[in-house]
C-alpha cells in the first residue's frame, strides 16, 4: 500500500487559524449590522418611507368655487394638465420612437422649449420625470394623446411601411383658478397664487375651506406578489356661496367706472379722486351685495397692471391720503399698521399693487365726517340724554376750548331742531348734543356701535381700528369734532354696520360675505345665518332715527343736504358727510353718502365715499356722493324687486330716459366684466347668451330688457306717446322706464 | 428566501412572481442529484482527472467568447449548453480547488521553498487571469485567487509569506484608498474606482454607484432588530438592485432583522466549522486539501457577499451561497459538498 500522505499536525494548526480569522471577519460584520441597525435604524427606516411615496403618485384635489348669490361662478378651478416627460421611455427600443416623438411635441406645442428638452433627454437619459409645460387645457391634451396613441408611420429598411408606437409623454393633472368674470369684485373674491393659496378677499379668508385635500394613488404588493394600486381619491375643496350678487356688483363698479370717467382732469390733472369705495348690503341681515373700488384688476393676472396707472399709488404721501387722516393727537397713522401685507422689502411696484389689490372698503380707515352724526344722536336719544324735541341755537359756529369750531354753514341757521339739525348736518345741534350726553356716554356708545373694534367681516384684511379712535384721555374738543366725525379713524364696514343697526330696528348684524358652505357635491356643510351680535339702540330709536334720516333726503332741496340722492319714485333716508382731511385746511375732503331705500322699512343700504374728488370746491361736492348713490340705488332697486312708491316728475321722468342709455350701456372697461365666452353657464337666465352680459351688453349696441328679462335691442324699443315710456315689444304693453315692468305689472322680472 | 426578493421583479419582468425561484428550485434539485452521485463518488477519483478538469475550466472560460457564449445585463459571463445557461466561472471555482490539492499533494516539499510556492500559486493565477481578463469579473477572480491562497496557506509551513503579502495588500490597498478620497487621481482613472468612491461615501453616489449600496443598507436598518416579517420587504421592490442575488443578505436583515442575519452567520459558522472538523480528519492530505478548498471558497463568499452588503468593503458582485439566486452556483455549490461528504464518509469507514 503505498505511503499516505497526511495531513500535518502543522497543517491543523493553520486550519484552525484560518477558521479564527474566519469567526473573527464573521464576528466583526455582525458587529458592523449591529451598528447599522443601532445607529441608523431610525433614519433608514424613514427613509425608506419616503421612497415608498416617491413611488406613489399624487392626485391633485380640486379647490371649491365660489359663486354668487343666484349661483354664478365668481372663481372655480379648471382641470389641466402638465406635460411630463420620460426621458427613459423615450430612449426604449434603441431610440426607435425618439425622434417622431420629439417632431410631435414641436409640432403640437409650439410653446414648448424643444432644446431644453432635447438637452435633458440626452443628458438624463434615465431620469423619468421632468414636467416641461404646464397648464395645458384638457381638449389639448386628449388631441396630443390621440395622436401619439396613434403613433407615426415610416418606412423601415425594407421600404414597408411601419407604425412606430411613441411613448416617452404623460400628462399629470393640475387644476388653475379661474375668475369668469375676470375683474368683477377682484377685490372682494381675491385671488389665487401659487400652490393654491389665496390672497386677500375670499380667496385668503376662507382658504383652507376652499382648499382640499390631495389624494394619492399608491403601488403595493398583494399577497400574490402582484404590484396592485390603490386610489385614496383626493378630497375636493367646498364652495362658497356668498351673498354678493354679480349683477349689483357690476352695477356698481360701472357707475364707479363712469364716475371715473367724467371726472377725470375735471378741475385738477387726473383722476376723479384719490380713491373711491362703495358698499351696498341689506341693513336687515348684515348681507354685503356688493364692495367695490377704484381701480380694478383682472383676477385671472392679478399681476398685469395694463391699464391701471400705478403712479398714483407709487409714492406713499397720495396713496396713504385715505389712512393718513388720523386723529389729531395721534399724528399719522402709519401704513404698517394698516397694511395687511406690510412686508418691509417690496420694491415700488410691488408696493402699488398691493394697494389696488386691497379692498378699500374694509382695509383703510379714514375720519367719516357727518355721517357719524346720527351715531351722536342716535346715542343721545337712546341713552335719554335728550328727547329730540329740544332746539339749538347755530350762530354758525360754537367756541369750545378757546376754538371757534364752525359750521358749514357759516353765518348760521339760527334756531333748529334735532331733526333739522340732522337734515341741514349743523355741527353746532350736535356738538351741544355731545356735550349733553358727556364724554363717558358718547364713549359707551361708540363701543357700542362696535367703533375701534373689528366687525369681524369674513374677508381677509380688515383693519384693525383699535388704535384710531378716541380713549378715556378724550377732551372736550375731541368731543365736540367727534359728534360730528372728526378727530378718528373709522372702516367703511365699520360704518355700514353700524348705520345698519341704527335703522334696522337697532340690530346689529355681523356684516358677512359667505351664506353657505357646500362641499364639492353640493351638500351644505354650514349654513350662515344672519347672526345678530347685539341690540345697539331701541325699537323706538331706531325708529326715530329712520324718520330724521329721511328728512335729510326727502326734505326740500333748500332745507336738507342730501336730496339729490333720492332715486326718483322712491323715499330714501340717509346722512351725508364731508370730512376734513388731516392736516386741516388744506381744502381736501373725503365726501361720502349713507343711503337707505326705502325711508319707512329700509331693504337696501348704500354707503359711497370719494377721498378727495377732483373739484374745485371739494367741500361743496358731497353732491357727487349723492349721485352716485342715486345712480346706484336707480339700478340696483328694480333689480332687487323693489318697487318704486312715491310720484315721478315729469323732469324725473325726463332725466330717467335720459338715464336710460347711460344705465344700460356699458363703457368699454365695464364690458370687461362680461363673462368670458366660454363659461356662460346653464341656467343663468339674465345672462344673454351672444356675449353673456348682464346690463352691460356690447357698447356699440344698444341693449335693454323686456319683460321675460330677453335682451331686446333699444332701437326696436317704441315709445308710448302719452306718457313716454318704452313699450314692451313683445305684448305692446307700457312699461315703466325703471324697473322695464309692465306699468300694471305683477309680472316677475327678476325674482329673487 | 429567494422566492421572497425575487418575486417582485419576477412578476414584473416575467409576469410569474415564481419566475426565479422554479429556476433556482430546477437547479437545487440538478444539484442534489448530483451531490448524492458525488458523495458517492470516491474523491481519489478527482485526482487521476485533475488535468483534464483544469484545462476542462479554462476551456470553459474561453467558450464564453464563442457563439454559444450569453450576455445577460451587458455582462459576457455565461454559456449555453442545452437549454440551460452556465456560468464557467463557477466551475473554475471547482476546478481551481481540486487541481490545487491535487497540485500541493504533488509537490509538498517544494512548497517550503518560496520558489516551490510561487510555482503553485502560478498555476492558480493562471484561470485566475483568464476570469478577469475573458469575462471581466473581478469577484470570481478575486474568489479564485483567494481559494488558492488560503488552500496554500494551509498547505505550506510558513507563515511570514502571508504576513507579507498581506502587508503588502493592505497597504496597496490603503494607499488607493488614500489616493481616490483625497482625488488626487485624474477623473479619466477614477472610472474603476468610483467604486471606491461610492463607497467611502455612499450618501454622495446615492443615484449613481453608491445607489445599491446605499438602498442595502437602508434595508438593513429599517428591518430593526426582529425585522418586518417574511416576505414584508418594501426595498425589493424595485430599490434593492439585484435584491435575489447579490444583495440578498439586506433583504433577509430587512426582513428577519439582525436576529435573523446573525442566524444567518451562525449557519454559515456552523457548516464552516464542520468542514474544519471533516479536514481535521480526512484520511489524508489530499482529502483534506478539497475540503479545505471548499471551506475557503464558502468562507470567502460569505464574508466577501456580507461585506458588501453593509459598505464594509466595495462593492464587488459575490453571491451568498445557497441563499442567492444562480442555477451555476448552487450547482457547484452541491458538487463540493458531496466531495466533502465523501471525505467525511471516507473517515468515518475508516
């Protein structure tokens, strides 16, 4: 047997030190898992979640509308889509589809960078995601996928024609916020930048109601081992139905937008005023109809100020002209503390817009003059501090604290009562009736009417006032000018919700925007009543203020400041004012109106200011605030179904055809409220269906209204000979010149 | 555990979640057969056949380059032969552990001479060589290589050779290692090395070189300590590259945790130690020579597949034996054990 070789003792030994060394490089790799699992178990495991979502994909939610109180869509989100590119896919099958895709994409969107595309497909050849075009409408994208679905027909080596299926393009779904109405009640709906996130109005107060939540469509693996996908559908935003009605609201910014226009250069270079506001809202309810300033903005590109001039708003001393008129001991107000957007570093323009895109009516605080007259009264007579029957001696102005503070009228009125006192806006009547009530009573009621206080408003941006008015540190001359407000600083929403109040019967109603919250099926998830915060005055007050009230309109013309405000067939009561801006006795003034229809059982209020018309008297000019209610009260009233109670003139009537034309044809930047061809909606009977304008149809065109509310031609129109009114060209019957009913008329023209 | 990191991207390659493990379970049961016939099989038998069996392996090596050569994923490493593909280095693997018993039996003396040692470790360096150049896999390579050196080691008396060289390497090794993280290297040879790169900061190659490495390792650590249970995995859906077959080791940690990895090792550990114990009393050298060899070729894998997987060392394709996917690899796999299980069936009929 031969010799066998062994395997050494010698041997062994280096076994048994290669299996050591082999323990020892296993010991050490489960120590090194250890620490892997110890140190970074925590951030891995994180990690690898992300992952996972990054496989997931997200579905866009759809933000809310908000529509208007017939159901007109102010804003609502449209479904787009963003191209995406696949750079991987686009190199599969060795480049076969690569350039029929990329001669596709040229040819159809013409928009799209092709180098930058071409670049990122060969230089990220694996990279599957990029998205190159966004907001790309629907119809668009189904032409493009259908097309590509279709793929592209060649020749290959054999001369036989081959269709080579494309891939390398998806879409991904986005929504973008559009204003129908482009710049209707920009400044009370506000708009929408960026990921969904609102800016001032509506947009901003209510912009996680309005926003939704995403969904998400995800890959996991069944039990089976088979990739399956889920789909958590995204959550849509809810809708806002508000009580702005568009058709006011457009009213009111064409009667803006004329006043405006007449007034421009006409006593001083530029504008008409420095600026303008307008409220007009149901004083039973605290319903705001509509909120309107100067100058507008397009929502759908807030940013595009074509057409706006912004050197107004360019250098701080005119812009700040309205917050500027602080209370005396106080200085100035600083725009900071008015701002809602104060951010330190904004360039001029930027600056600029953001004060157009402010709404006047519940961001800037001005002193609000004779208006707040009734307050005084209102308070004195509630408080029982006076009877209302006592009468005041005007010698034309009455000296408080070694200051001879005057009257409008300067030579006197003599004696006067409470009521003509209010009807005349004599300072004297209320500065002695302030100094009846005492400073502690006139300070309890200014609290009472919720003045330096927030109404609360559903709108993003209403100043705070806390700081503008009057304190316990108040004198005797700040309380002879606040009776007849001067000396602080007021709100226009303060003011209409306060003057609501004081007639309504003595309710406070929270001034709001939003009736009703619906989610996106239309179910109503809240319902917002009128919510009544507090009874500011008696029944009997109220009532007393409303009898006064009117004898400031509806008074003769020699007795009264505001007649010319009166809409004719109607009984108006209301308080005219005109306020000294700070510093004194520069000879500028912001002139305003507070009017209410009718006088007896008020349905409408109407609050106008103009901050420093362009006139040579501005002092004398509170008359273009009372033109410009009665233009909008003319309109606004038939259109809410108020029917007209009192006699017309002949001269009314006269100035009422006159009117007509004026009322019903739009200048050409009304027209721009029309809504956009292509969202006339269903069932929007008062929308005329060619251009889809309501009271503001083509200005080259003649339009008005027949009794279905059809849009009939004006020079179809005949008039009847007796009494000049139009006839009805469908039945021949006479219809009233205001309201276009039939005279006898219980024929429903617009019903609420 | 195949089954389990395969089966997504069998279903969505081949649309049969089982796709892998019906081709890995034909290979196991080819591999059991031929186990069983090996273990039956006296190991003398490997000596008279050694010759043929080493240019046999090399002959393999150089078929991959003939037209019934395969490429799968851009790498030229298999042949066809029937229906089923192959992969010569495996077999090389095999070849290289016999033919070196046969060699060192051969010339035992003249191992004491350095002379003698070089002459042996030749003829390893040459399919060593082959593997790398012919079908540029450095891990086989490295594999080979490394079975030679730890068969020599065992065989020759000498000690200061290994300490030597392994002086020499670590310190070849530090010194590259030292070049690349300072880049002191031109980008043009940094191609092969990015590797290295990738490696001293995975984090900074997270979507390139250092992606696979990195999503292993984010798999280790998100298993915990006890793991997320079978079959739970998230990484191999697609994150884990290779998830059935190299990178396999982070999915079992993502899924049975440390504890389960380290039962892994013990495994391992445990067979390790009984082929010690079946070399300790193999009836003679060349008996425990071949299963020294496959002792070095299993520990060597092992170590080589865990290190990569946890960034110890970089990354380098090395399977997990038994446990990854590879029809060729289990297949030899089985093979050396049966001759293991001869000689441990040799002693025991003693």
């Amino acid at each position: 047997m031969k010799k066998i070789k062994k395997f050494t003792f010698r041997m062994r030994k280096k076994l048994m030190v290669l299996f050591i060394l082999v323990l020892a490089a296993f010991v050490m790799l489960s120590y090194k898992l250890y620490t892997i699992t110890r140190d970074n178990g925590d951030s891995y495991k994180r990690q690898v979640l992300s992952q996972q979502s990054k496989g997931s994909t997200v579905l866009p939610y759809r933000r809310g509308d908000i529509v208007d109180r017939k159901g007109s869509r102010l804003a609502y989100s449209e479904k787009v889509y963003n191209l995406v590119i696949d750079a991987k896919a686009m190199h599969e099958d060795d480049d076969k589809h690569l350039e029929p895709m990329l001669s596709l994409l040229e040819s159809e969107f013409p928009d799209l960078d092709m180098s930058e595309v071409r670049a990122y497909v060969k230089d990220k050849p694996n990279s599957r995601y990029k998205i190159f075009l966004k907001k790309i409408a629907a119809d668009k994208k189904e032409e493009f996928e259908a097309l590509k679905k279709a793929g592209v027909s060649s020749n290959d080596a054999d001369g036989k024609k081959v269709t080579i299926a494309l891939d390398g393009v998806w879409f991904e779904e986005d929504y973008i916020r559009k204003y129908p109405y482009n710049t209707l009640a920009c400044d009370l709906v506000g708009f929408v930048q960026g990921d969904n996130t609102g800016f001032f109005g509506l947009e901003e107060y209510y912009n996680s109601t309005l926003n939704g939540t995403n969904g998400r469509s995800y890959g996991y693996m069944n039990d089976d081992g088979i990739m399956e996908s889920t789909i958590q559908e995204a959550e849509d935003g809810n809708t806002l139905v508000t009580t702005v009605d568009t058709n006011i609201q457009s009213i009111v910014e064409k009667h803006i937008k004329l006043y405006y226009e007449k007034y421009w250069n006409n006593f001083r270079d530029g504008a008409a005023a420095e600026n303008i506001g307008v409220i007009v809202m149901n004083p039973n309810n605290g319903e705001i109809y509509a909120m309107a300033g100067y100058p507008v903005f397009d929502l759908n590109d807030p940013t595009n100020m074509d057409g706006v001039d912004l050197t107004p708003f360019m250098t701080s001393t005119s812009s700040n002209a309205v917050s500027s008129n602080a209370i005396e001991t106080q200085t100035s107000v600083s725009e900071d503390s008015l701002s809602v957007d104060a951010a330190p570093e904004m360039d001029e323009e930027t600056k600029a817009m953001n004060k157009i895109w402010r709404n006047t009516c519940i961001s800037d605080s001005y002193e609000p003059g004779s208006v707040m007259k009734p307050f005084t009264t209102a308070g004195a007579l509630d408080a029982g501090k006076i009877t209302g029957n006592e009468t005041y001696n005007c010698g034309g102005f009455l000296e408080v604290g070694g200051h001879k503070i005057h009257c409008h009228n300067r030579l006197g009125d003599g004696l006067l009562t409470v009521q003509q006192g209010m009807a005349k806006s004599c300072n004297v009547v209320l500065m002695n009736i302030a100094f009846t009530m005492g400073k502690d009573e006139w300070l309890r009621y200014n609290r009472i009417f919720n003045f330096g206080l927030k109404t609360n408003i559903d709108l993003a941006g209403e100043a705070n006032a806390s700081e503008l008015t009057f304190g316990e540190n108040m004198g005797q001359t700040d309380l002879a000018v606040a009776s007849f407000g001067q000396g602080f600083n007021v709100t226009m929403i303060q003011m209409a919700a306060g003057f609501s109040a004081l007639i309504n019967g003595g309710y406070y109603y929270q001034p709001h925007v939003v009736s009703k919250i619906e989610n996106s099926k239309g179910a109503v998830l809240e319902e917002k009543t009128p919510k009544v915060v507090k009874q500011v005055i008696s029944e009997s007050t109220s009532q007393k203020m409303r009898e006064m009230l009117r004898t400031v309109v509806m008074s003769d013309p020699k007795e009264c400041t505001g007649w010319s405000a009166r809409p004719a067939g109607y009984t108006e009561g209301g308080k005219t004012g005109t306020a000294e801006k700070y510093p004194r006795g520069n000879g500028k003034y912001l002139i305003s109106f507070m009017g209410f229809v009718p006088a007896e059982n008020p349905q409408v209020l109407c609050y106008v200011i103009i901050d420093t018309p362009n006139a040579p008297n501005q002092s004398e000019s509170t008359r273009m605030a009372t033109v410009l209610n009665k233009d909008i009260m003319t309109e606004v009233l038939p259109y809410l179904n108020i029917f007209p109670t009192e006699e017309m003139t002949e001269a009314e009537i006269a100035e009422l055809q006159e009117k007509q034309g004026e009322f019903f044809i739009g200048s050409d930047g009304v027209s721009q409220n029309s809504v956009s061809d292509d969202v006339v909606e269903e069932g929007q009977e008062t929308v005329h269906e060619d251009d889809g304008t309501i009271y503001i149809p083509d200005p080259a065109e003649s339009v008005s209204y027949d009794s279905a509310g059809n849009v009939i031609s004006q020079n179809a129109i005949q008039y009847d000979e007796a009494t000049g009114y139009p006839l009805d060209p469908a039945t021949g019957e006479v219809l009233d010149p205001v309201t276009l009913e039939p005279i006898d008329g219980n024929v429903s023209f617009i019903s609420d | 555990m195949v089954y389990s990191a395969s089966s997504y991207e069998a279903s969505t390659k081949f649309n049969d979640s089982a796709h892998y493990i019906k081709s890995q379970a034909k290979a196991t049961f080819l591999g059991l057969i031929v186990m069983g016939f090996v273990s039956k099989l006296d190991y003398h038998f490997w000596k008279k056949v050694y010759l043929p069996i080493y240019l046999g392996s090399i002959f393999l090596i150089f078929l991959v380059k003939s037209p019934i050569g395969m490429t799968i994923n851009g790498a030229n490493r298999w042949i066809r032969i029937g229906g089923m593909s192959f992969q010569p280095a495996e077999a090389a693997k095999l070849g290289i552990i016999i033919f070196l018993a046969v060699l060192i039996c051969n010339k035992r003396k003249s191992l004491n001479s350095l002379g003698g040692f070089i002459n042996c470790l030749i003829w390893a360096l040459v399919p060593t060589g082959l593997i790398y150049v012919v079908t540029k896999n450095l891990s086989s390579a490295i594999i080979i290589c490394g079975i030679a050196v730890v068969m020599l080691f065992v065989a020759s008396p000498r000690y200061w050779y290994y300490i030597l060289g392994a002086v020499m390497v670590g310190g070849a090794v530090a010194g590259v290692i030292y070049l690349v993280s300072s880049g002191i290297l031109p980008e043009s040879m940094s191609f092969r090395l990015g590797r290295v790169k990738a490696w001293l900061n995975p984090e900074a190659y997270a979507t390139s070189k250092g992606f696979q490495t990195l999503q292993a390792l984010y798999s280790i650590g998100s298993g915990g300590y006890f793991g997320k249970g079978l079959g739970q995995s998230t990484q191999k859906m697609g994150y884990v590259p290779e998830a059935q077959n190299d990178m396999i080791f982070s999915i079992i940690c993502e899924e049975l945790g440390l504890f389960g990895a380290v039962a892994v090792i013990l495994m391992f550990l445990i067979l390790i130690y009984r082929f010690l114990v079946i070399a300790n009393n193999a009836p003679d050298l060349f008996g425990a020579l071949l299963v020294v060899g496959v002792m070095g070729h299993i520990s060597l894998q092992v170590i080589l597949n865990i290190a990569v997987v946890t960034n110890t060392l970089p990354n380098t394709g090395v399977t997990l034996p038994f446990i990854s996917y590879g029809g060729t690899s289990v297949l030899f796999l089985m093979m050396e054990i049966g001759i293991a299980l001869n000689v441990s069936k040799a002693h025991s009929a003693e």
